[in-house]
C-alpha cells in the first residue's frame, strides 16, 4: 500500500464499493430469471490466458450481466495474484502477476485509510475484496495512481522498489504466489503493465475493478451467477431435455 491516511488529504473521491448500481443477479434467484431462458449467454475473452474458476465465472458473469454497465474493467484474483484487464466487451487487453496484502482476509478494517500506516499491524494488510469503482488520482507524494478504495486508502500502482531487501521484483517474477503477499494493502503491478493497461483503462471514464476474494465464496461477494449452467440448461430447454425442468 502506498499510503495510509489518504482518505485525510484532500477531497474524498467517493471511491467505496459499490452496493447498488445495475441489477444483478444471484445464485438463488437465476432459477426464475430470464437469463435461463435466453437462446444465447455472453462469455468473456480471456484470449491466450488460462484463468482460474473463480476469474472465469466472474467474467463471464459480468460479460452476460453486463454488470460492468458499459465500462471497462479490471478483475483482481486474490488466490492467483493475477491482473485481467478487460475493455467494456469483455475482451482481455493484459493480465499480469500483481503483489497484494500481506494478510488474507476480504475485508478492511473500519477507519484504516485515516491510521498513519506504522500503525497498521500486520494482520489488517488485507487488500479488501469487492465491486469498486476505480480513478486515477495521487497519493501523498504526488505520484498517479488507480484508486480501487479510497476510504481505505487501497490503490493499484506501480511496484515499489524502495526498500530491496522487500524484493518486490523478484516476487512478481516468480512463478508461485506465496511470496506475492508483501504490501499493506494495495495492488502493485509492474510498470510497464501499469502504463500499457491500467493506466489507460482509466484515463478519460469510470472503470470497475473486480477484487476476487481469499476466503469468502466469489458468488457471496458479487451476487453472481454461473453462466455455463444458464447456458446448459438454455440448451436442454431448446432440445427439449426433461431433465431442463428439474
């Protein structure tokens, strides 16, 4: 995390996640939803990339709910310490390895983006997990950065090299996740994925980033839907398969 204390300089940007917006739908409810009964179902393009599970539902969810409501976005996989950046279509522009939160956890501790971040102990450096609305803006020391959370003072940036015996580089470059886990919070990526696609996803408009979470179910956090089963049983309806209505 770059800084805590962002939320007390300046004006808040309004950047907390989401809870209301375009509808959406759950697991609970798909069961009646038109979205079972539609002869066709949207699926992200992941183009070379092999996603987890949990990132392949998520977007294939927000390309056939449309939840991104016409932005671009970002989908943070937690367990995978991975980046996808997607235009408004669902179609892959980048994905990366990113460094997150030193702690696991989906949730921020209440007033953490005011605390001086000496004052953080280690197990609050979780990077939040949820729907936010992103923008570019600047921390404390004046550099750019993506707002994810402001409240909590969680942003996503370049990777920071200022103490090396941290090995922030040498961390994003190695195949494994273990050692990913290494900031108070925020999102670092490397530099030239910041400036190719992060950067660029929020330049002029809104876009949405997708935290995917460490522990809590994704369908629990976003209210999401799993499309290949809306797909499969479209299908069954369309041949007439009895098993469709059960």
């Amino acid at each position: 995390m770059l800084i805590i204390g962002a939320a007390t300089a300046g004006t808040a940007l309004s950047l907390a996640a989401v809870t209301s917006g375009p509808p959406v739908l759950s697991a609970a409810s798909v069961s009646s939803s038109s979205a079972r009964v539609r002869a066709s179902t949207r699926s992200a393009d992941f183009g070379q990339e092999s996603p987890s599970p949990d990132a392949r539902h998520v977007a294939d969810w927000i390309a056939d709910s449309r939840d991104n409501a016409n932005a671009d976005f970002i989908i943070v996989d937690k367990r995978d310490a991975k980046a996808y950046v997607f235009d408004a279509e669902a179609r892959l522009r980048g994905a990366s390895a990113v460094l997150l939160g030193a702690a696991l956890g989906d949730d921020s501790v209440p007033g953490i983006g005011s605390r001086p971040i000496a004052e953080v102990r280690p197990e609050e450096r979780t990077t939040p997990a949820g729907r936010f609305v992103a923008e570019r803006g600047r921390n404390l020391k004046g550099d750019d950065v993506v707002w994810v959370d402001y409240e909590a003072a969680v942003s996503m940036h370049r990777v920071l090299t200022t103490k090396p015996s941290e090995r922030r580089l040498e961390r994003l470059a190695t195949p494994t996740v273990d050692d990913n886990r290494i900031s108070y919070g925020c999102i670092n990526v490397p530099v030239a994925f910041y400036e190719a696609y992060v950067r660029p996803t929020v330049a002029t408009r809104r876009a949405i980033v997708y935290v995917l979470p460490d522990i809590k179910p994704v369908q629990q956090i976003f209210h999401s839907y799993d499309v290949t089963a809306v797909r499969r049983q479209a299908s069954n309806r369309a041949t007439g398969d009895p098993l469709s209505t059960r």
